[in-house]
C-alpha cells in the first residue's frame, strides 16, 4: 500500500510538475508579447506627443510670421506715407495743425509696428527653441534597453527557480497563481462579498491568496528604477503637455501684444490715411466735396476694424472711458471742417476763429481716444477666460496679464490641462509604471511601502527644465507707448494754442509759392519780396523798393496772428479800366513827337515763311525769327525793300526760342530759350547769306531761375546798362515775372498781372 501510495504520489506531482511547466513557458510567450505590444503602442504614442509639441510651436510661430510680415508692409507704408508727404511741393506747405494730427499717428502706427516684430519675433523664437528642446532631450520615443529586453526573454530552465509550491501546485485546488486582471472577476467577489451573489466563475475558483512567482518576477521587472505614479491622476496632462505650457507661461504676453500692437498700427496708420488725405486733397487737388467723401469711407473702416477687435470680455472691469473709443474716426470730421475752412477762398476773421476752434476740437477728440486705448490695452488682473471651446483661445487658470478686451483675436491655444474621457497615457505609464494589477502582484503592504518611499524623493525640489527668464514685460512696454501718445496730444494741444496766439510763423518760416492757409498770417519781417525770395537774410543789405511789396495774396493783410485786431483795407482792385487809365498815364508822360502816325510798311518777305518773334533795333532795323533760328530782316522806311534771310547758327544743342530782342551795344541779339537759357548773337549781322553765330551770353547766368520748368514767353535786355528778363512760365500764363541781373545771380524785382480774356485783356 505504501508503495501504491507513493507511485499515486509520484504520478499526481509529475503531473502537476508537467501542467505547471506548460502554464510557466505559455506565461512566458506572452510576456514577451505584452512586453512588445506595449513598446510598439507607447512608441506611436510617443511619435504623437512629438507631433502634439510640432503643432503648438506651429501655431505660435506661422501666426507670428505673418505679424512680422504684415507689420513690415505697414511699416514700408508708413515711410511712404512720410515720403509722400510734400504736400506744398506744387502748393503750400499744410498748415501745422493737420501736420501734428498726420505725422503722429503716422509715427505712432509705425512704432507699434516695430514693436509687433520684436515681440512676434521673441515670441516665434521662444516656441521654436522650446520645441527643439523638448523634442531633442525629453520628448523621446520609449525604445527598450538590451537589458530590458533580456529582463523580458525568459528560459525554459528558469522554471527549476520558482517557488516549490508554484512548481507542483494542484489545478482547481490551490490558488491558480493568476493576478486579479479580469474586472468580472473582481465584480464576482465583490458581489459575493456583499451577499449578492456572482457568477459561477466568481463562486468556483479558490481564493487568490499570492500570485506565482513568475508572474511577481514579470512586474517587479517593469518597475524596476521606475518612479512611482500611483499618486497621480489618471486623467492628468502627460509630461510634454506640463513642459510646453510652462515655456509658454514666460512668452505667452508677447504672443498676445504682439496681436494687440498690429491692431494698434493698423488703426493709427488708417486715422494718420484720413488726414494726410485732407491735406493732399485740399491743397494739391482743390477738391472741396471729395475731401468730405473720401475721409467718411477710411474713418468708417477704422470704426470697423475698433468694432471687430475691441469687445469688453470682463465684465468685472470698471470702464473709464467706454466707447470712447470711436471718438478717432469722429475726430477727422471737425479736421476736414478746419481745412476747408482754413482754405477758403475769401478770407474771413470769423472763418479763422471757427477753424481754429474746429482744431481744438479735433486734437480734444484725439486725445480722449488715445486715454481709451492705453485703458484698453492695459492687462486686467481679475480676468478669468472662457472655458476652453472648439476654434477658441484658450489660456489656463491663472495667466491674466493679457488684455481682455482682445481675448476673441488672441488665436493662442495652451495645452490643455487634463486627459479627455477615453484617452490615456501609456507612455507616463511605461515610464512610471501603471496601476494595472500592481497591488495584488506585490501586496498591498509593499504597494503602500513603495509610494511613501516615491513621495518622500518627490517632495525633493527639483529644478524645472527652462527656468524663467529675466525680462522686461510686454504689457509695460506696450502700455508705455500707447502712454506717450496722451503726452504727445497735450503738448500738441499747448503748441496750438501758442501758434493761435503769436502765429504759426512767428518761430519757424519760409517763402510759400502760391496761397498759404488763413491760418498762417505772416508777422511783418518774414515774408517781404516776391514769392521767389531774395538770397540774402532780411535786413542783411539796404532795402530795395522791390522788396517792399508783399505776396499778391497777404499784401494787405497785417494781422499775423488769432485774437489780434484785423485792420481792414479797402485793397483797390486792378481792373480794365484801371490798366487803360495807367497805361493812358503812362504814354502821355513820355514827350510827344510831332509828325508821328501809325504806317503800314510793306515788304516782300520769303515763301511759307511763318514767324513767332520779332526783334526791334536802331535805324528801324527789325528781325523776326522762328523758334528754331530761321528768319528774315529788314529796314523800315525802304519803300519796296526785300527782306533778307538769315540763319542763326548754334542752337541745336538748345530747346526752341521763346524771346529775342535787339541788343543795341553792339547791334546783336539777345535770344532766351523755352527752358531759360539765355543767348547771345554777337553783332553786326552778317552780310548775305552767312550763318550767324550764337552762343552763352557772356557776362550773364547761364539760365533764368525756373528750375526747368518751361516758358511760354520771355525777353531779356539791357536798361540802364543792367540786363534784365521777363518770363511768362507755362503753369502761370497770366502772371509775368521780371527780374534783373546782380553778379551772377538773378534777383526778382516785380510780378506784373496781364488781365484775363474775360476781363477785357489781351491774350
């Protein structure tokens, strides 16, 4: 019996050494197949969080790129804007007062621009470098060790090392050495627990007192030198997610302002639009009405683009001046009144005191808009942001220093701070470990043992990855500009009222070519003499009588300043009937000469010959010319005389003639050219047929002061020994200017007005 015994014995523990063994290398086949599976999930998990980091930089850095782009195209605008503004180049200078108005938002649009680029390109550049970063040194595809692989191979041999009780454990008897991983399982025992039953499953298999050993082996391998995250959530953000959003903590205010700060160039260049569109169009173009339309469609697009941008999201926030903000667009109305009537044709004190109040009015508007973008632009402390919504900004608890005003036109996307319903973390729990069937594996003791081991290291300090750097915040720099633009409309608003009461010129002047604005009347000592100028400082030299006359239009306007007495003189206007009496005046001053009467001379001139100029000499001697130095001469007083032709020669290099005169020193002629130049035939003429020489005048400028431009009329010629011209130029036809040679410059003397055709006058 005892043998029977034994042999029984012997046979039911080979048996359960053989059903064991089969169970050991089934185990062991598929740990190393979870122990691949799971690599090849975490790797693609891993290829995802890198591409998470990619598109969070991507956002920042294209969104950036285009401020940079944007903004230097607004500032290649601006300098533009300050090139194209000659206005007075065909007219006069604007006055002061839309210069201040233009000019500083002009440069207050190309600062913010400049501003935009600095903190876009800090901004690209910081997620950029935090991308590299992470994706270089922590964000790494999990890829196993040789030792980890080996950890995870197992040898058949090994099953001679497990535990003596796991090695002939009885099926159906014992404990079946499996952890708790089926949740049925867990369900079943509970419910059986509780009294409620489970299902058969539940109440047929033994009791799980301990797991085998190999399956102990199996986990303890995966933890080993491994962190424990026990303690953290199971929906907490995965690690790339915390090191991005803390690099974005530190540059996201520049992301931001950089934002706010295009929308505040955009807006400046837009108003700065309206009113260099009000001096062009008023003093260049003369158009009264299109000044009025075009300024109503670019200030309405300005109140567009504060409507689209500018929508209060704090309700909490105290609001100082709201909607003070469309006060910028309405204050190019009172400035396009100012100009029309700084422009008006006729002048009027009462029109100087309204455009001037029209002025202040305007600069009183611009500076309340200004106070209500520096409000705007100031970050809100309290501001909480919206929950996080599909196609929305979005920042995390805690980052305030951001306008909230612009909180709809951020487009900044953090990380977000937890995993959403169904996604998880595999990688963290390669890395960490996971719970899995931990506890039951290890024991819950050891389990607890192992986290108050894990929490006190985690309590250590550790240094974050990228530090905060010291920098100069953005909101203060943005704020700071927006703050100069207040100041700058205060001392604007003060340099008015010091021009409203001395005169714009009275600190800084200069000659003006044509009608100035009724706001620039000229203090006596600055604008004496003719529109051209003289070349020496007022009062350098003794007074000339032609120095005494005023510009035509200010001649008799001795007020130079508002809220002076305006001296009324009645100015005599010079009409047709007052230039016949003068010219009446003037003919019997000269001695009569008995026997004088008009005669009609007749000469035989050549065929086709078609002349423009006529010259006059002594002995009735009389040559007319074409422009281009064809001509004929002739003597009056010859009865039946031919005249004779001749040809000048030297002026091929020269534009066609315009005036000629006989020059009686030496019985030559004088020729002036349609660009100015000045010519000299040296006489007598030659006999016959023989070209005559021409060339420079000697002695005399090269060219009349008219900068180019060209003469439909002009004569030059020697009075009292002096050479003098006068010159009708093709943009003035009723105007003719008559100067007189000094050294070698020619200084203006006098303007004489020929009437209109309409006037009675000869055209």
């Amino acid at each position: 019996m005892a043998a029977e015994g034994a042999a029984a014995a012997g046979a039911v523990a080979l048996g359960a050494f053989g059903y064991n063994r089969e169970n050991y290398l089934y185990d062991a086949e598929f740990r190393w197949e979870r122990f691949t599976a799971s690599r090849e999930y975490a790797n693609q998990q891993a290829d995802q969080y890198r591409e998470d980091i990619r598109n969070l930089s991507a956002l920042t850095v294209k969104k950036n790129t285009l401020w940079c782009v944007t903004s230097t195209l607004c500032m290649a605008l601006c300098v533009a804007l300050y090139c194209a503004g000659r206005l007075g180049l065909h007219g006069p200078s604007p006055p002061a007062w839309i210069m201040g108005l233009w000019l500083t938002n002009n440069a207050a649009a190309f600062s913010f621009m400049a501003l935009c680029i600095f903190l876009a390109l800090h901004s690209s550049f910081r997620a950029q470098a935090a991308a590299t970063q992470l994706l270089t040194r922590r964000t790494r595809v999990p890829v196993p060790t040789l030792k980890q692989l080996d950890d995870a191979r197992q040898f058949a041999s090994e099953f001679e090392q497990q535990d003596w009780g796991d090695i002939f454990r009885v099926p159906y008897i014992s404990n079946n050495g499996a952890p708790k991983t089926d949740d049925a399982v867990h369900a079943g025992r509970k419910a059986a627990e509780a009294g409620r039953g489970s299902s058969s499953r539940s109440r047929s298999a033994p009791g799980r007192s301990k797991c085998s050993s190999w399956v102990k082996q199996e986990f303890a391998t995966d933890r080993r030198g491994k962190e424990d995250s026990l303690a953290i959530p199971e929906d907490a953000a995965p690690e790339h997610f915390e090191l991005f959003k803390h690099v974005q903590k530190e540059y996201y205010q520049y992301d931001i302002y950089a934002r706010v700060c295009i929308f505040l160039g955009f807006v400046h260049y837009v108003q700065a639009l309206c009113y260099y569109g009000l001096g062009h169009i008023n003093i260049e173009l003369r158009a009264f009405w299109v000044a009025y339309g075009c300024v109503f469609v670019i200030a309405s697009l300005m109140a567009l683009l504060l409507r689209f941008d500018i929508i209060p999201a704090n309700v909490g926030k105290r609001q100082y001046l709201p909607r003070c903000e469309y006060l910028g667009p309405l204050a190019t109305l009172p400035a396009a009144i100012g100009m029309s009537l700084d422009f008006k044709v006729e002048f009027d004190m009462v029109s100087v005191a309204v455009c001037w109040l029209m002025i202040f009015v305007a600069y009183i508007l611009q500076l309340t808009y200004a106070l209500r973008l520096l409000e705007i632009v100031l970050p809100d402390e309290t501001f909480v942001g919206a929950a996080e919504r599909l196609g929305a900004s979005y920042l995390p608890e805690g980052w305030r220093k951001v306008p909230s005003s612009f909180y709809h036109v951020f487009y900044f996307v953090a990380p977000p701070g937890k995993l959403q319903p169904g996604q998880y973390d595999l990688v963290r729990e390669i890395k960490n470990g996971g719970k899995g069937a931990y506890d039951e594996v290890v024991g819950e003791d050891s389990a607890q043992q192992r986290r108050a081991a894990a929490s006190v290291e985690g309590a250590e300090e550790v240094e974050p990855v990228f530090s905060k750097s010291q920098h100069v915040e953005p909101w203060k720099i943005v704020t700071s500009l927006a703050a100069v633009l207040p100041v700058c409309w205060v001392f604007l608003i003060f340099g008015c009222i010091v021009d409203a009461a001395i005169g714009e010129q009275a600190l800084l002047t200069a000659p003006h070519w044509s009608r100035p604005p009724m706001t620039r009347l000229s203090k006596e000592p600055h604008e004496l003499g003719t529109p051209i100028g003289f070349p020496w400082p007022a009062g350098a030299r003794p007074w000339l009588p032609e120095q005494m006359a005023w510009h035509e239009e200010k001649r008799h306007a001795n007020t130079f300043s508002f809220g002076r007495r305006l001296h009324e003189m009645d100015a005599p206007k010079l009409s047709t009937a007052a230039l016949s009496g003068a010219l009446r005046g003037l003919l019997d001053a000269i001695p009569a000469v008995d026997g004088v009467a008009p005669v009609l001379e007749p000469v035989s001139w050549p065929a086709f010959f078609e002349p423009n100029l006529v010259a006059c000499g002594r002995g009735g001697r009389v040559m007319t010319l074409t422009p281009r130095g064809f001509g004929a001469s002739t003597t009056l007083g010859a009865a039946g005389a031919a005249a004779e032709p001749l040809r000048l020669a030297g002026l091929g290099a020269y534009p066609p003639l315009v005036g000629a005169a006989s020059n009686d020193d030496d019985d030559g002629l004088l020729l002036v050219s349609s660009a100015g130049h000045v010519l000299a035939c040296p006489g007598p003429r030659p006999a016959g047929a023989a070209a005559w020489s021409c060339g420079p005048a000697p002695g005399a400028p090269t060219s009349l002061p008219v900068a180019g431009a060209r003469l439909v009329a002009a004569a030059a010629g020697k009075l009292a020994g002096r050479l003098h011209a006068a010159l009708v130029h093709e943009d003035a036809p009723h105007l003719v200017a008559i100067f007189a040679q000094e050294a070698e410059e020619w200084l203006p003397i006098g303007e004489v007005r020929v009437p209109r055709r309409g006037e009675g006058g000869v055209r």
